[in-house]
C-alpha cells in the first residue's frame, strides 16, 4: 500500500506565494511520474504540472511561468512552488504519483487533498 501525504496548503492574497509538498510512503519500488491536480467546487480535477522521475515537467497553461514544479527522489517528495497566486488558483491541490510497488504493480495514487485558497 501507497500513501502520499501533502502539506502546504494555506490562505493568501493576490500575488502571494506559496509552497505545497507531497511525501510518499509505502511499498514502493520505484515513484514515475509525479503530479499536481485543482479541484474547484463546480470543476473536474485539472492537471496542474508534471513531472517524470528523470525530471521532465510539464505544465498547464494558466500556471506557466508561475509555478514551477521538482521533486526529491531520495526523499520521494513533490513540490509546488507557486507564485503570483491568482483567486483563480483557489481551490484543492491533489499530489498524484505513479508507483511501482513491492508486489510488482503499478499504483495510481493520490494524497487526500490540501486547500489553496486565494482573496482579491
């Protein structure tokens, strides 16, 4: 079993920054591909930023140039570092990770939640 655990979340106001983590633990071999996910109240869960264990990243493009995804792979930690927080940004940021765990399977697994919220 795969847990992921974030932290970070907060209340800011426009322009502010700030820093989510997501810790992964478990029975793990190896962690691919890491993530960050939004949810809003009236929205799907929408991809935010990606990236590989080699360290490629992918983002969405309201975020460019504003967050900047990394991880630690000694650490199987995520992070989300973002800047120039819009109220758009508000809502739940979901870590998301590919796993491959000690029974040879791949877990597609997600941490419980962290609430960004940002005022005008």
């Amino acid at each position: 079993q795969v847990q992921l655990v974030e932290s970070g979340g907060g209340s800011v106001q426009a322009g502010g920054s700030l820093r989510l983590s997501c810790v992964a633990s478990g029975n793990i071999v190896t962690i691919n591909t890491m993530g960050w996910y939004r949810q809003t109240p009236d929205k799907q869960r929408d991809l935010v930023a990606t990236i590989t264990r080699g360290g490629t990243t992918t983002y969405t493009d309201s975020v460019k140039g504003r967050f900047a995804i990394s991880r630690d792979n000694a650490k199987k930690t995520v992070y989300l570092q973002m800047n120039s927080l819009k109220p758009e940004d508000t809502g739940v940021y979901y870590c998301n990770a590919l796993v491959l765990t000690t029974s040879l399977r791949t877990s597609n697994t997600w941490g419980q939640g962290t609430v960004v919220t940002v005022s005008s």
